[in-house]
C-alpha cells in the first residue's frame, strides 16, 4: 500500500460487467505504478463472472494491485459517503446495468452509489472519456463504423480479431490513464 501525502490523489476504479474487463484491469495495473495515486477497486459480481470465462486474470492477484478493495454490495463503505473525500472515478468498462443505474440514480450497488457521490460532489467521472477513447481504438482497428462499447459487442468476431480487440483495449487504458496523469489527476 502506498503512503499517504498531500499530493496523493485518491481515484476510485471499478470494473463492472461487460465483456473487455481487461481494460479495467490494464488501468489498474498502469495506476498502480503510478506512486501518487491512491487506487480504490470495487468489481462488480458480472465482472467477476466474466474474468473468470473470457480471462486468465486471477482476481485475487488483480485486487492486490490496488490500495483498497471494497465489495460491491457494501454501501456503507468509505467511498460511498460524500465526507470521503477522492479525486473522482473511472468505470471501465461500463456496462449497460451500471450505466443505467447511474442515469437513473438507482444505487443497488456501491458502483453506482460511489459515482453518484462523485457527480453530487462535482468530481469526475471519467467513463465517457476512456469509453470514447476505447470505441476509437477498436473503430480503428477493426474497420467498424459502429462498436457498442459498454458492452463491447462485435457479432463473429474471430479468435484473431478478438485478441486484436484485446491488445487496443490495452492501448487505449494506456492512454486514458495518461491522460489522466497530465491532467494531474483531477
């Protein structure tokens, strides 16, 4: 776990259902080598089955990445409460469950609840723009007009196209967590 400072920005991560869990879990790894971030990880249960039938990832290895782990189901958690003060959130990805929990402000779980708490304090959260980004990543490189990337959907997709598909997901966690750090985690 990393020492906190004043300079440490604390960011909250989560992960939720969607198929291209990967990129949550390439953010996770890139904010982890970044020393002045404070990682706090929440995975959703559909994450959870998807890393384990479409991933070799072991998500007890993943959660050690980050600073702070918390359940999904546990809204009294830190993050959950306005007083808790973070630098904002990234959903990636987002599935269409969480997104629409967040449109509707349905908090069942603490994914939803920790983003309305961002959005009610005016901090960011920053899905949209990882979203864009990843959806130029795979437009580009899977010559599609249209990726639907809440739910990364892509009808026959090969094996090829598939780790093609992975390997841009990577990339464009990369640069969102760059993007990130020039923005100097706010």
């Amino acid at each position: 776990m990393k020492g906190r400072d004043t300079d440490m920005k604390r960011l909250i991560v989560a992960i939720s259902g969607a198929t291209g869990v990967q990129m949550g879990a390439r953010l996770l790894e890139v904010l982890h080598h970044m020393h002045q971030v404070e990682t706090h990880l929440v995975i959703s249960r559909g994450a959870e089955v998807i890393f384990q039938r479409e991933t070799s990832i072991d998500l007890e290895e993943l959660k050690k990445l980050a600073d702070y782990t918390y359940d999904v189901d546990n809204l009294a958690a830190a993050i959950s409460s306005g007083s808790y003060r973070t630098n904002g959130m990234i959903i990636l990805p987002c599935s269409m469950k969480t997104l629409s929990g967040l449109a509707n402000a349905y908090d069942e779980d603490l994914i939803v609840r920790a983003a309305d708490v961002c959005l009610k304090e005016n901090r960011r959260v920053k899905d949209v723009y990882a979203a864009q980004t990843v959806a130029k990543q795979l437009c580009l490189a899977t010559n599609e007009t249209v990726c639907i990337c809440a739910g990364l959907h892509l009808d026959h997709a090969s094996q090829a196209q598939i780790k093609e598909m992975m390997d841009n997901c990577a990339q464009a966690a990369q640069q969102a967590a760059e993007a990130y750090e020039k923005m100097g985690g706010q």
